[in-house]
C-alpha cells in the first residue's frame, strides 16, 4: 500500500505525467495477461489526459474501459461522461466498441447501476462475495474533497460490500450513478488528477485533516487504498505541506 503526491508546475505537466503512469500500469498488466480494465472519471480535468493518452499511441488491445461514475444524461449529452471520453479518446485513440462499458445513465438511475454491476461482473467474472478489481482507476476531486460521485455526507461512503448504485447528490439536485468505496479501494493502481487553485483548499484537507471520508470523500482510499498516486498541479498543491 502506497499513497504519493506528485507537483507539477501547470495541468499540462500534470496530465502528461498521469497519462504515463495509467499507460505503464497497463502496459504491465497486458505483459502479464490478455486483458487489463481502466476506468476513468468525468468533469473537466480529464480532457488533458485523454488527449495525451491518445498521443502517446498505445496499443489499446485488451484494454476494457469503464467510468468510475455518471451524470443521468444520454451519451450524446454535453454533461456526459462517456460523451467526454468517446470525443477526447476513445474515437481519436481507435478503442473498438466491444470494450468499452458505459453506464446506461440516461436510463432510470437505479436501473442504470443495476445494469452497470451486471456488466461488469460479465467482464470480471468475480464471486457474489467478492468486488471487481480494477488494473488502474482514474479518478478527479471536486472543491469540496468529492470524489467519483461520491459527495460529502453521502451514507454509502461507509459501504464495502457493493459495487456500484444510483446516489441523490442533494447539493446538485441530481442522480448520479457510481462506483462505490469497496471498489475505489480494490483497485491496483489509482490514479488522482487534481489541478487549479480552487482545489487547494479540499487537496489540504483531504492530507492534513483527520482521518473523515464522510466528510473528504476523497481520502477514501487514503488508508486502505492498494497504490494511490496524486497528480496536482502547483495551484492545486499550494495549500500541501512539506
Ligand atoms: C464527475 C466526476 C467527478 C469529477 C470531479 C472533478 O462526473 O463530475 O467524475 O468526480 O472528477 O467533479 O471535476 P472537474 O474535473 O470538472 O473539476
């Protein structure tokens, strides 16, 4: 178990280092077996990534891709998080359709997680006891220390046996589909992108406050996590001690 920061000096640099380190991780999957799965957030700051994902040319062969979470929007919507990963990677980098599994978010949101566990069951093969492991997870944080779409206060923070389920962001008045803490936990590699200033504040929290994921989300897998590498910008970082 390892958790690390790493501070670059704007998004770019930060993107660009988070691109090498989810491509490595998956280059050393795919030496060991036929496939690895990825799966990667929403909101803004992915786009960067994405797009140095697809320079860097990697064989996608074998790379099944999920997301970590959903808007209950169509595919074809704005606000969607497939919508952003099919414009910025998926279509430039050529992943053929089979493997990849979108949350069907634009259905009933209970329907649509029901949906999405089945799914990736069908992938991971895993027992009724035990959770999918991801080879490497991407994953964002709000200003307000939310990670997937998981926001402060939501119960299903204390959760470790399911999978993923429909969430009532209370503060956006909105459903949101998600994976839950037991997975973000499981997962072999995670990669955290965070940048710009107005994240500083929930990056201090989220390192220097106690241990509170009800209250910081995103230091669910600060403790119990497998190997957890931060990627923040100097804006982002500028609040972090040491
Ligand atoms: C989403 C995300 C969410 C995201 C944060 C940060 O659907 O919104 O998956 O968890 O990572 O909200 O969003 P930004 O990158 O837009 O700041």
């Amino acid at each position: 178990m390892s958790v690390e920061r790493h501070i670059f000096g704007d998004p770019r640099s930060t993107a660009e280092a988070c691109a090498q380190y989810i491509l490595g991780n998956l280059k050393q999957t795919l030496a060991a077996r036929e496939y690895a799965t990825l799966a990667v957030s929403g909101g803004s700051t992915p786009k960067l990534l994405f797009e140095h994902m697809v320079a860097a040319k990697f064989k996608w062969d074998g790379v099944h891709l999920f997301w970590v979470d959903e808007r209950p929007v169509p595919p074809d919507d704005e606000r969607s998080n497939f919508k952003l990963a099919q414009d910025a990677l998926i279509g430039p980098a050529g992943i053929p359709q089979r493997q990849v599994h979108r949350i069907h978010a634009e259905l009933d949101p209970p329907a649509a997680a029901e949906m999405y566990v089945d799914e990736i069951r069908s992938i991971f093969r895993h027992g009724p006891a035990e959770l999918p492991r991801f080879d490497v997870m991407q994953r964002g944080m709000g200003n307000d220390a939310h990670t997937a779409s998981l926001f402060p206060g939501e119960p299903l923070i204390n959760d470790r046996q399911k999978v993923a389920a429909a969430v009532y962001a209370e503060k956006l008045s909105q459903w949101r589909i998600t994976l839950l803490p037991g997975v973000l936990m499981a997962a072999h590699h995670t990669a955290v992108l965070v940048t710009g200033e107005d994240k500083a504040n929930a990056a201090r929290s989220v390192f220097a406050e106690p241990f509170d994921p009800l209250k910081y989300p995103a230091q669910v897998d600060l403790r119990d996590g497998m190997d957890v590498q931060w990627f923040l910008d100097r804006g982002a970082a500028k609040l972090l001690a040491g």
